[in-house]
C-alpha cells in the first residue's frame, strides 16, 4: 500500500549519476597484492613467534583475543585477495 509520500523527495536525497565515459575508480589491485604479502608475512611470524611460548596456561579471555586478532587477520587477508583477483567486489 501506497500513501503517496516519496521520501527521497522529503530528505532532498540526490541520487548519483553514472558516468558514460568514466568507470569508477576502485582499490588498486598492485598496492592489495603488497598489502597481501606484507600481512601474510607478518601473520606468519607473529603465529610462528607466539606459539613457540609456552601458551597452555593462558586465560581463556587471552585466548580468545588472540583468536579474535587472527580471524581479524584472515579477514584483513581475504579481502585483499579479493581486491587482487576481483578488483574487490564481494
């Protein structure tokens, strides 16, 4: 059901042209691919540096930051691989 309200109009919403000639510029597929390679590299070592201390009495709350950095790193990882193999579209 309709009232007849157009909100867009009420809110002075514009919406953006597209450009015929001009594509939009997206994340630079070069500057990912270093970005990629510096990060994997970083999380391997920083991996590699934790787990050779002893870890087996840590904090289940330590723990579970930990997990949260790394999860955050692969995310980090797999959107930059995106952007390198997809021009980062999702």
């Amino acid at each position: 059901m309709s009232n007849g309200i157009n909100v867009k109009d009420i809110l002075g919403v514009v919406e953006k042209k597209q450009s015929l000639f001009f594509r939009a510029v997206g994340p630079d597929k070069r500057e990912a691919a270093k970005r990629l390679a510096e990060t994997e590299k970083f999380f391997e070592e920083w991996h590699g540096v934790i787990n050779q201390t002893n870890t087996r009495a840590l904090p289940e709350d330590l723990v579970d930051l930990y997990d949260d950095v790394a999860a955050g790193l692969c995310r980090i990882l797999s959107y930059e691989k995106d952007i390198v193999t997809k021009g980062g579209r999702r």
